[in-house]
C-alpha cells in the first residue's frame, strides 16, 4: 500500500491560530502541519480536512480516484466542503468490516475514548492502523498479529502503544508514524528525541510512505541514563523514555525512610503520575534485576543506591574508608556496570549531577559527591543514551 499524509497535525494545525505559544511560533516550514488526512492508494481518504484537494496536489496526487471517505475524529467537528467528485463522508461501526472495490478491507476498531480507528488491509496483505487524536483501543485480544504501520497520536495518548505492544500488534518491525501532532512538544529535534524514545517518528506533510516498507524505524536505546540536579524534571523525563512500553518495573532505591511523611508525599506523588499498568519494587539490590530478563527496568535513582551502598561499607568513618570500605564500595560500582553491559533489558537509569554545585563543608559530603561523579562515569559509560537534564530540557550527551 501507498500511503500519502495530507497533514500530519492536530485538528487545529499546527501553529494553531492565534496561539502566541512557543512551539507554534517555531512551528515554521517543514515543521508546520495541517490537520491530519491519509490518502491510501488514491482509493481511500481517511478524515478529510480543509484544503485535502490542495495537499493532494501538492504531494503530486488527486482526489479523483477516491472512492471511500471515513472519519475517525470523536465528532463531526465544523462543516469542510467535500471536493467535486468525491463520495461523501461516512464512518464504519465499530467492529464492523468495509470491503472496497479496490480490494482493501477496513475494519473500524472500538477505542477507550469517543472516535473511530481503522485498521485497513491492503489487496496484497499489508496492514495499517490509524487511530484518532487522543483515542487508544479497547478490548485487544492476545496474541495479536503486528501491523507494519501504526499512525497514532504517539505524543498525547503513549499508553496507546504500550497496549498495542502488550499484545504484540506493535512489533519490532512495525513503523509507528505520529500523527495529531500539536503544539504539546516544541518542533524540531526536541519532537525527533521525544518521538524516537517510544521508537516512532514523524514525517512531513506531503510525505508518501510504502506500507511494509522497513527503513528509518528509530532504535530504542537499551540503556539510558538521566542525569539532572534537584527539580530538575529529570525523573519525568525517564518516566516519559518509558510510557510507551507495557509492564515497566519502577525499581526505587530510596525506601520508606521510617515513617517521614515529606518524603512519604514525595513518593506518592511519583506513582501517581506513572501508569497503572507498570509495577514498583523497593530494593537497592539491582544487579539481580540487571541480570534477569523481563519487562524494561527505570531506575530511581543511583544517588540514593550510592547512598545505601556507601552506608553498607562505612564510608562515612575515615578509618572505616581507608580500612577497607573503600575497596568493598568499588567493587559494588564494578559490579553493577558490569551488569549494566551484560543486561538484555531495556534500562532507564536516574542520577543526580552533583558536582557543579558548592563544594560541600564536610569531609564526608566530599567524599559522596566524588563517589557519586565516578558512579555516574561509569554507569554512562555503558549507556547507549546519557541526558541531563536543566530546567525541565533534556541535552543529549550521548545517543
């Protein structure tokens, strides 16, 4: 199948009118997008949008041979001219199955959410999922046989992919396009970085893509480290590399802390934002979730492993340290970057970057700070991906 994006951006385009944001101010050329529309195989035109004819023209394509308009958006939304010559739009039921002349089939697909997917199979096999912005199916059965192309609103609804990778209808060799693109993320490479972590990507208006077709399907980086001082946003972007996969394991090194009620508050705002699917275990003990395989691990953070570990070889007594507690903490750090390199899991890793800040008073705040620098080379060291975080902005280091 030949598929034609007439627009690629939210229902409103992007820039939006009249909005004096900063993404819509940068959203200029390439990075400007009109409501989404596909043309598939110049038969079939899901959603059409002001201006599809003039798109279609200027992607080298007509109108003409469309002999299906469906709509997917959640309501009708503002009354737009139906081209001369092409049929008027409809919308299939949920779960039932449209078979075209042209030998495609559509088979509408019931979402969490008002609107209408559409799973469209072409006359040669290939299959396609296109789903509405902020919609994500409902009721998927398991196993599912993968799409080689998803278009969704990867940016306002991940979890849509994490529920379609849970049940392996989003596979390795699936290319997930996002669509509905709006003023959410600022345009440019902070979009591609965003876009890339959930292993999706995003191309221009106009842009005719072969369905099947395996080529510029961005790599998920196995292993990521987060870098970022206090308040820095630096867990939110971790969780964010992560919420398009199913059943993530939050491993958090920092306890309960016996019953103090801030970092109690601390804590529970974290797994609120986080999604219900993922599950957390409590234990500084990461090189045996290093070695087994499973879902992706994110964990949060080294700082306070190296805390505990410090704690473990008596760090803090100078005579502890230069009796032997030195030795014992290298060989904890060696031991988990060694884990880190043989790991087959995915990994998010958050660190606090310490050393550009006041040098601390005391001896043993000294020695932490130094500990934590080499801990954090190391650990980088191994890492496909290394970020730090400022102000809530992610800066690729690595990757």
């Amino acid at each position: 199948m030949e598929l034609t994006l007439l627009g690629t951006g939210a229902p409103a385009g992007l820039p939006r009118p009249d909005c004096p944001c900063a993404a819509c101010a940068a959203a200029l050329g390439t990075d400007a997008r009109a409501a989404t529309a596909l043309l598939v195989d110049g038969a079939l035109l899901l959603d059409l949008t002001p201006g599809a004819a003039l798109a279609a023209a200027r992607a080298g394509h007509s109108l003409g041979g469309v002999r299906q308009v469906l709509l997917s958006h959640p309501h009708e939304g503002p009354a737009v001219e139906v081209p001369a010559g092409v049929p008027q739009p409809g919308r299939v039921p949920d779960g039932r199955e449209l078979a075209l002349l042209t030998g495609h089939r559509v088979r509408a697909v019931a979402l969490d959410a008002p609107g209408t997917g559409y799973a469209v199979t072409g006359p040669d096999g290939q299959r396609l999922l296109y789903l509405p912005p902020g919609g994500a199916p409902a009721g998927l059965e398991e196993p599912a046989e993968s799409y080689d192309m998803v278009l969704a609103d990867v940016v306002g609804r991940p979890d849509a992919l994490a529920k379609l990778r849970a049940v392996g209808a989003v596979g390795p060799t699936t290319d997930v396009v996002a669509v509905h693109l709006d003023h959410d993320v600022p345009p440019g490479p902070e979009l591609r970085r965003r876009l890339a972590a959930a292993g999706a990507r995003a191309v221009p208006d106009g842009a005719t893509l072969q369905v099947g077709a395996y080529e510029d399907v961005p790599d998920v980086p196995r292993r990521t480290l987060v870098l970022g001082g206090a308040r820095s946003g630096k867990s939110v972007e971790a969780e964010r590399r992560l919420e398009s996969f199913p059943d993530v394991l939050y491993v958090a090194t920092g306890g309960s802390r016996n019953g103090d009620t801030e970092w109690a508050a601390r804590v529970s705002a974290h797994r609120e934002r986080r999604p219900g699917s993922w599950q957390t275990v409590e234990t500084c003990d990461l090189v045996p979730l290093l070695k087994d395989d499973g879902p992706p691990l994110l964990i949060d953070c080294l700082s306070l492993w190296l805390t505990d570990a410090m704690d473990a070889a008596g760090a803090w007594d100078d005579a502890e340290w230069a009796g032997g507690g030195e030795r014992v903490l290298r060989e904890r750090v060696r031991e988990l970057t060694e884990a880190v390199r043989a790991t087959r899991r995915t990994v998010v890793a958050v660190s606090n970057e310490v050393g550009s800040g006041i040098v601390p008073a005391t001896a043993s705040g000294r020695r932490y700070r130094d500990e934590l620098g080499r801990l954090n080379t190391a650990f980088a060291d191994e890492c496909e991906h290394v970020l730090l975080v400022v102000a809530g902005q992610a800066v690729a280091l690595r990757g």
